[in-house]
C-alpha cells in the first residue's frame, strides 16, 4: 500500500511538472531562433524620385488627391440617395438604393484604408 501511494504521487508530481517542462523546451527554441534571425538594418534614408522629390511626399499628395476626389463622389451619392429615399414610399427601398449604400461604404473604406496608411 505504501509502494502504491508513492507511486500516485510520483505520477501527480510528473504530471505538475511536465507543462512547465515543456514550456522550458519551447521557451528554449524559440530563443535559440531569435539568436539565429539577423536583425534587418534600418535604412533612414529617405527615397527621393528622379526629379528629386521625396517619394513619401509624392505618394502622400497623391492619397490627398484621391481622398479628395472620392470624398466629393460620395457627396454625390449621397445627395442621390438622399433623393431616392424622398421618392420611395416608407415601406420600399428600391435596389439601386442598396447599390448605392454599398458604393459609398465601398469608397468611405477606401479613404479610411488610405488615412490608415499616414
């Protein structure tokens, strides 16, 4: 009896201590991972395009122009479903009034995506 209970908490014991072992192990490999992985060199120097401007500004005032553009077609749609919804009666919407909620959620993501990117 004595032998058996030795045995239960021998077992209980390596059942305590093997999640912690095997955390040990992958602890240990990923560690010898990061060592192995070169760290990847910052280059700080700004590109600049053949005709000498900073590329970061160009693509920068090329997204303003877009949000811009996209910013008055979604007026314009809005401004037609406003008058879709006038026509409709309370109880219909018609399809191209769906179309065009989806357009200008479409283009609202777009201008998001890009306000994200800064």
């Amino acid at each position: 009896m004595g032998d058996t209970d030795f045995r239960l908490q021998a077992r209980r014991a390596l059942l305590l201590l093997a999640p912690g072992a095997v955390a040990a192990t992958f602890l240990q490999a990923q560690q010898q991972q990061l060592q192995q992985i070169p760290p990847v060199p910052e280059d700080k120097t700004p590109v600049r395009l053949p005709n000498g401007k900073l590329q970061s500004e160009e693509i920068l005032k090329a997204d303003y122009a877009k949000n811009v553009k996209d910013a008055r077609g979604l007026i314009d749609l809005a401004k037609s479903f406003e008058e879709d919804l006038e026509k409709d009666d309370r109880y219909v919407l018609s399809v191209s009034s769906l179309k065009k909620l989806d357009e200008m959620d479409k283009t609202i993501r777009r201008i998001r995506d890009r306000l994200k990117k800064v």
